[in-house]
C-alpha cells in the first residue's frame, strides 16, 4: 500500500469519526439557561469545542485505521470469506 492511499483512507476515517463524534455532549443554550442572541437558532449549541471534536477523531480514526492496516496485512477477513460477494480479478 503506498503513501498517497494511507493518507486518503486515514482522512477518510478521520472525517467520518468527526462527523459521528460531533453531536456528543453540546447542549443547547435551553440547557444550559443562557440567553439566545438575537437571530440565533434555538438548536444551536452553546458549548462547541472544536478541537475536542478533533482530537477524538483523531484517536478514534487511528484506532480503527490501525485495525484497518493490520488486516489488510494479516488478511483476516477477505472478499473471499464474504457470501455472496464476488472480488472482481
């Protein structure tokens, strides 16, 4: 696997745990009794932390990355052990 494949699909995962880790723990300002500024949507969070969002992702997408490369290595679990799929060659 080279280089420019690691990267891509490690940035793909990374973007998919950041969007999935996202919604986790904001509160809106109805929960947390602060006042709305004028034009503010009632669904707005209050407390967004960006880089908490990133940081999370990032050791969640290198863990599944991890486990990712390793079987692609190992080969545990291949288009051939998958019913019904049928690898094109």
């Amino acid at each position: 696997m080279n280089w420019y494949a690691i990267f891509a699909i490690y940035f793909l995962m990374w973007v998919i745990c950041a969007f999935i880790i996202l919604p986790f723990g904001l509160r809106t300002p109805d929960e947390t009794g602060e006042q709305l500024v004028r034009g503010q949507a009632d669904s707005a969070p209050s407390n967004f932390r960006p880089g908490r969002v990133a940081a999370y992702a990032t050791i969640a997408s290198a863990i599944l990355f991890g486990i990712y490369y390793a079987n692609y290595v190992q080969g545990w679990v291949t288009l051939d052990m998958m019913p019904g799929i049928r690898p094109m060659r």
